[in-house]
C-alpha cells in the first residue's frame, strides 16, 4: 500500500480546518478592507534568482528548489523555487507595476509559503503568512495604521488582552550609544539584549561581556533596563483609572526616560525618540493608543528594519501573533532605488493554534456537513422513484432559501439513515416516512434542542427557518 | 536589473484581480455549501511517488519536481512534487482517513494546481481548479446532484445560457456495439467521434476508416448520429412551450432513438440508458431539468469515467466551462479497492476569462482601495498634528461604520491630495480645508453622482453611508 500521510511538514486540511481557517482569513481580511488595504496574490513559484540571496546562508538552504524541466531534468538544475516569504514578492510587483500602483500602496497578502525548515510542534513546512504593508511614504501614519489595524483584527477575533510592543532601531542604537557600546558592537549586543525575558540580568550580562563588551557599559546598560522595568508597578500605583491612561502614562514616562538617557547630542536615538511620540499619538486618534506599550527592550531579530519595530504579545503566551516594522532600504531591491515601506505579519497558524485551544471559535463553526438532513428513503431494498423525487423537490425548495441541506442518497432502512444523520451532527433531520408521505407530512427534527414538530410540507420552509432564528420572506 | 516578471506561465494578481476570483470563488463556494458540500484543502506539495504514474506518461513529464534539501542537493533527486490535480490528493485524503471521515463523503476543494505545460492564451502553469465530488455511493442522486449544483453556481455567476451536456460512457459502448464497432476499436473510434463538432461527418468518416473501422460501421455510426441532430428542429416545431419543456421532449426522444438503436440484448448500452433517465428525474426534482440535454456524442478525453459523464457548453464559446462524470475505480487507488466516486470541476479561469470579456461582474467590484478618503492635510510643508489627528479619529467613526477609509498620508497641497484621489477612483473623498477645520465642517463629495456637500462633523456618518445606501444605527 502506498503511503497516504501528506508530505512531512505539510497538512491536509479536513473540513472542521478549513472553516476554521477561512473564518480568521476572513476577520482578518475584512478588518484590512476596512483600513484601505487592497489584496495582491503572486504565484507560488517563482523564478530562483528572484529568492536566491535574499534570505542570508540560511535562507537559500531552506528555500524548496524546483527541477528544470525535460531535457534538463538529468542536469539536476533547479531553475524554479517556492516562495519563502511575501515580502520579497511584494519588492517585484512593486517593481514590475511602478506606474499602474497607486504611490501610495497599500496591500494585503494571505498566502502560504514553504520553508524546509524540519519540522516541530507547530513549525510546518507549509504555512500561511498574513502580511499588510504600505509602500511610498515615510509618514509615521503608517506605523499607528498597522497597528490599528493588526490589533483590530485580533480583536475581532476575540482576542482581548493584547499588546502591541513598539520601540525604534534608532533608539536602540542612542541606548547602546549612551550606555558606551560602539557601533560595531551593536549587532552583537542586540542578540544578547533580545533574550533578556529569558535569561534575566545576569545571563545577559554574561553573554554581553562575552561578546567583548566592557563590564562599564553592560552594567550601564541592564541598570537603565531594570530601572525601566520598576517603572510599571509605579504607574500602576499612581494611577487609578482606566487601562488606557495607565498605559499612556507609562509610555510617557518610559519616552522622557529614555530622553534622559539617550545622550542630548545623539541626533539619530532622538529622532527615533520623536517618531515613536507622533505614532502614539496618531495611534491614539486612531482608536489603537490602549493597545501600545513602548518597550525599549524590544530588538526583533531581522535586520533590514530601519525604524519603528512592533510585536504583538498575548499574556500567558511565549513568543509573539506577530510583528513588523519599517524597512525603507528593501522594496526597491529590484529598483535598485530606496522605497519607504512599513509592514506587519499576523502569524495565522499560531493564531488558530491559541483560538483553538482557547475554544475562541464561535460554537456555530465547527458543524456537521450541512444545516439540515433530509431522509425521504422507504426502505434498504425498493427504489420508491417517487418519493425520492419528493425529497428533492424539498431540498430544492429548502436551497432556495439559502438553507444548506444533504439528503441521504441511496435507499436504505429509516433506522440506518437516521443514525448516520445523527452521528454526522446535522442540526435538523427531516424524516418523511411511508405514511407522512402519503399523508404529505413530514417529521422536522431539531437535534439541538432535542424537539420534533409533525409538519404538513407546505410549512417546512418556514419552521425550519424559524429554528435557525431566520424570518421567512414568502 | 534583475527579471521583475512573475515566472514563465505564471501571474501575478493585482487588486483588482483578485477582487474578480474571490467573488466568484466565493459565489460557487456559497453553492456548493448550499447543496451539502464540504471544504478540502491539501498541501501544494505531495511525496513525488503519491503523483508519478497516475497521470500517464505525458503528465509525468508535465509534474514539477522538488530537489532533495541540503546535501542530496547534488544528487539532483527529486522527493517531492507540485499538485497536478485535485483528484489524486482526494484519493490520498480518503485512504489516510477511513474510519472518520463520513461514508458519504462530499467535498469542494478550490486550490491552484501546477503543470509544466507549454504557456499560450489561456493557459497557464499555475491555475485553478473548481472541484466538487461526491464518494461512497453509486447512487444517481449524486449525478443530478453535480448538475444542479454545478449549474446553480454558474447562474449564480450570471450565465444564463449554458446546457448541460449529458452522456453515459455504457451508451457510447452501446453504440459502437450497435453499429458494428468491435470492443477494441472503441477507444480509437471516440477519439474520431470526438470530433464530430469541428470535422464533420465527411471528416469523421475518413478518420474512423484510417483508425481501421470498416466503411460500413463507420457510414451507420455517423448516419445515427446524423438523426439525431435533425431531432432538435423537429422538437422546435412541435412543441411550442418553454425552453424547460422542448428540451425534456428531446431528451426524451432522444432516449428512445437510443433505445432502439441500441441492441435488445445489450446489457451494458440499456443499463447506460436507464441510468441517463433516472438522473434525468432527479435533476427535474433538483430544479436542473431545463438546463440537462443528453448528447449521445459527448466523448470527454479522460479514460477513468465509468458511467454518466457530463460537460457545461455555452453559446458562442468553443470548450466548456466544466466537465465530471462518475469514476468508480479511482478513488480508491491507494487502498487497491473501488470506491464509487462520482465529480465535477468548474474552469475557474475559463469563467473569469469569459466573465470579463463579457462584463458579468458586479460594477461595485471594481473599485478603488477603498470607498472614503479623508483628505486631512494643511499643505505641502507643515505638519500641522492637531489636524490630522482629527481626521484620524474621522476616519476611526466611520471604520467603526464597517466602511473601507483611507487617510491621505502626508502632508501635500490640498489640489495634490485631491487629484491623487480622484485618479484612485474613491468614490466618496473628504476635504477637510483650514477653514472647514476651524468651523467643525468639512465637505464631503461623491464623485459618482459629482454632487458636494458641506456639513457638520457630527453629520458625517450618517451622510456617507447613506450615499452608500446604508441605514445609520445611531
């Protein structure tokens, strides 16, 4: 017997899945119309020099390489490969259409990529990147929209206590500046000062000096990040009101503590100090100000970012549902040119990881086949022509109201096909046997409630609308 | 410069192409629901063996193959393969899931496939396939089943004119039986048949006698076929009613010109008939009678239909905009057992082709990124925060409206702005001047009717969803 598993790494999607998957798409692109965002699909393959180089050493081993096809199948040449990422793709369009897009462009991308990456729990081989990115200004609007419109979505789809952490490249490096770490040691410091969640004061500490950095500035360092980290439980003191003052409160103080710090002369660590003051206040007009938490010790590994940074945190949840940032030096790659653009990737398969264990799906979704079963079959031996007929006919009526409804298809025992309907979850089963047919009756069962109702065939539309709390328009 | 083109005999998809395949992928979706199907989805990537061999040799040649990672790289291998189809990962899907899958099993699945076929108009290497299938039952239902939904989701869609073309692969055996066509002739003789359409019967004739099928056989075949096309004049005279009645005459004509052509002793060719005038009362109970016309002549290419096969013809267009029939020795190819199995696959680039030649979609579909753009900026020089964070928080009122807004994003002149949205083709663009803003005002223009007004900011719900045609909840 041949094997039947998918390819490793790779998942079939049975339909409890997909529902699943097509209502978060589905929130989450509705929210992105909703913030002027426009959909743009690309294919799945794309030529290999397109890719090749553009993911660093570890990248190029993890992108799924296609055979030159024919003759050269033999040569073991791959001219073709699967995209790995969308952003990439993106730098192309916008490369190949300057002309047709809009200056300012604003898209949204839901599609899967493929990464060889060996699989683990919750790390596939297949999976879908939810991306929103604009292309063409430098406005710091940008930055408040994404995270207006990342944060719409998930609340949307339930999530409540969410944060959307916001720092700066720029005032990463005035912070390394201040605290003496030069520039070429910034890179390095960045890893180490990433994992001070994890590791704690003095792990960071140790991985700082390890990488050649004075004692002095570590010191100097992690001091102004523990000091930061004290000034929560102070706001939280100070300030009785509502979530959102107590935040806007801590953002202030972080923002002026960081101004002290980050030295007066340091034009660039100031410069990211006034963007992250005019994001919050754009993101406060545009409904998102309770959502954001400047965190200073927020880095994110990739480093074409060139300003503002964010990631979105749930409590009680390691690692993040997403994150982005401005990247002015990437877009153009094709154009060899600088195009500013700022974007954000909602994680799609973490966040159906996190709803789905949190029951966060409405009850309604995951469902049997259809809403209504029909079961018109005399018996498992005789072909009654016309009853079948009769069946169909009240599907057919029933489809025309928008209903969705199965009716079981082949003859076979009411007892048999009662079972089979109540096993598969349909919520309603009508049964019509011998004698409500000749009667022109027919029994509606709501499996829901446990309830029969004997009906005459004219009223099944509207008391099977009524039992799904829909009005009959005849 | 680096090659910005999508790959050869691929696309890329700008908004508002997407906006056209997700409306009509979402139409037939809301169908194939209604009438009881469920959603499928499987990896773009297959194990090379679960494709190799299942499409003949020609499909072999056409299947992208995926090198091995890391150092197998070298070896120039392949493990790894692109979807060709949907048929066979079903098949996979099922044999990897008896036991919880329904017996029943109705699934719609809506993916892209890739084939290293030769690009040309309308043909593509990345494309998508509409497929609906039913397995587990040899039950007629089922083929009427595909006829009214398949020809649901195209009315659906806007087509009005289309048939449904019906034969059974018994039929065409019968047939060639009846004019004296010996069994290993058959295959060869329908390829001849097939082209019946476009050669003629002089055609026709030459290639039957050159494929060796004697004179005599050949002249009876096309003198059968022959009658029955002068039927559907005849029936257009006789019966003066609806489209609905004059095509259920003629089929039932036809029926019976088969009946009586075919031999009395013919099991095989009268069980094809009895079948065909079954699923003809189950599509007229199903409310697809009208559009369902037997066509003893219909052929389809592919060799693994077992009985009823259909295709979907509209006026004026060569090809189909789908084709199914019932495959009973298929589905169960990795479990090395039949599963009755019976399918239908809608062109979904076929019906966009047509659809936009033929201007079908829905006007509001092609629209600009969004349906208001507020237009909040002072001039070209001077970030004036206060004011666009009024517009900011304009544009949070009427996205909490459910409407699509966009903000312009940087400061410009106010012509500028304007003339960037009246190139996008927003419909509603609001201008706030300083004059407006000092007085709590601001003009609201639709561009469609070309009509302004000036009015309050508290108004501007209310006024913008009613220029959409919306009721205001407040």
């Amino acid at each position: 017997m041949s094997k039947t598993q998918p390819a490793r790494g790779m998942r079939d999607f049975l339909p409890a899945d997909v529902r699943r998957r097509e209502y978060v798409i589905g929130v989450i692109r509705e929210v992105y119309e909703r913030y002027g965002f426009e959909p743009l699909e690309t294919p799945a393959v794309e030529n290999i020099e397109t890719l090749l180089g553009k993911y660093g050493e570890e990248g190029n081993q993890l992108i799924f390489k296609i055979l030159k096809r024919g003759e050269h199948e033999q040569t073991g040449e791959a001219d073709l490969a699967l995209r790995y990422d969308l952003t990439v793709p993106l730098a192309r369009v916008i490369a190949n259409n300057r002309g047709t897009l809009p200056k300012f462009f604003k898209r949204y991308q839901i599609q899967p990529v493929w990464r060889a990456d060996r699989p683990a729990r919750g790390r596939f081989r297949e999976f879908y990147q939810c991306d929103i990115d604009v292309v063409g200004t430098h406005s710091m609007l940008v930055e408040a929209l994404l995270c207006a419109a990342a944060g719409e979505a998930l609340a949307e789809l339930g999530f409540q206590q969410f944060t959307i952490r916001l720092n700066h490249r720029q005032i990463l490096a005035g912070i390394l500046n201040a605290a003496g770490i030069l520039g070429d040691k910034h890179a390095s410091a960045l890893v180490a000062l990433d994992k001070l969640d994890k590791l704690g004061r003095n792990g960071v500490y140790k991985e700082l000096t390890d990488r050649g950095i004075a004692e002095e500035a570590s010191n100097k360092l992690l001091t102004f990040f523990e000091n930061l980290s004290s000034l929560e439980s102070e706001v939280r003191i100070s300030v009785d009101g509502s979530i959102e003052s107590e935040r806007e409160e801590l953002n202030k103080l972080v923002l002026s503590r960081l101004a002290e710090f980050i030295e007066e002369d340091d034009e660039i660590g100031n410069s990211g100090i006034a963007e992250l003051r005019l994001i919050l206040k754009y993101a406060k007009a545009s409904g998102a100000g309770a959502r954001i938490k400047i965190d200073p010790s927020l880095a994110r590994g990739l480093s074409y970012y060139t300003g503002a940074i964010m990631e979105i945190s749930v409590p009680d949840l390691s690692g993040s549902l997403g994150g982005g940032g401005r990247y002015d030096n990437l877009i153009g790659m094709f154009l060899k040119e600088g195009i500013p653009a700022c974007g954000f990737s909602l994680g799609l398969e973490r966040i159906i990881v996190v709803m789905t264990e949190r029951e966060m799906f409405p009850r309604e979704l995951v469902e049997a086949p259809a809403e209504v079963m029909i079961l018109g079959w005399f018996d498992s031996q005789y072909e009654d022509e016309n009853r079948i007929l009769d069946s169909l006919a009240l599907a057919n009526r029933l489809r025309r109201k928008k209903m969705r409804v199965d009716v079981y298809p082949e003859p076979a025992d009411m007892d048999k096909q009662f079972n089979y309907a109540r096993k598969q979850g349909y919520p309603i089963i009508i049964q019509i046997n011998q004698e409500d047919y000749r009667e022109g009756k027919c029994v509606v069962k709501d499996m829901r409630t446990k309830t029969r109702q004997e009906i005459t065939r004219a009223e099944v539309e509207s008391v099977v609308l009524k039992m799904f709390g829909k009005e009959s328009d005849t």
